[in-house]
C-alpha cells in the first residue's frame, strides 16, 4: 500500500450481527486477507508477522465501550543494518 488509505464506518447493529462481523475479521485474520467494502468504498488489508492488540474497556454509569485496536506494520524493504558494535577504551 503506498498510498494513505482508510475506511470508516459507524452504525447500531444487533448483537449477533456484530458477531458476524468479528467472525468475519477473524477468518480474514487467519487467512492473511480482509477485505471491507461499503458502497463503493473499498479495502483490502494483508495482515501478516507480528500484530499489536489493544484492548480497552470502560463501563461509566448506564454507558459501555469496547474497543478493540489491532495494527501491524507492512512488509518492506529490509534495513540494510551493519552489526552492532559497542568497546570501551582502556584504562590508563
């Protein structure tokens, strides 16, 4: 992906259709390819290696949240890293 691209959505649902959608994302997480499409908007993401979750949770009064963040970074090019090297002079 070289160029920014994102998709949003927002919308009250029903529980078990929420769950089909977090089914959904996990089968796509399993596979290494989801794919999000609305209208005419459209994005397909390859997830792959190491990923971040987080998690956050808050309860306050008659309202609930729960988000759930999960990112990982795109495969590229590989550094071209020299091997570390660390001495120290010695005591006169």
């Amino acid at each position: 992906m070289g160029k920014k691209q994102s998709f949003e959505h927002e919308s009250l649902q029903d529980r078990e259709t929420i769950v089909a959608y977090l089914e959904a994302l996990t089968e796509g997480l399993r596979s290494g390819r989801v794919e999000i499409r609305q209208g005419e908007e459209e994005l397909t993401l390859e997830p792959d290696g190491l990923l971040t979750l987080g998690i956050r949770a808050v309860h306050k009064r008659d309202r609930t949240r729960l988000d759930v963040r999960i990112s990982w970074r795109d495969a590229g090019p590989e550094p071209d890293q020299a091997p570390l090297e660390i001495s120290a002079p010695e005591a006169t």
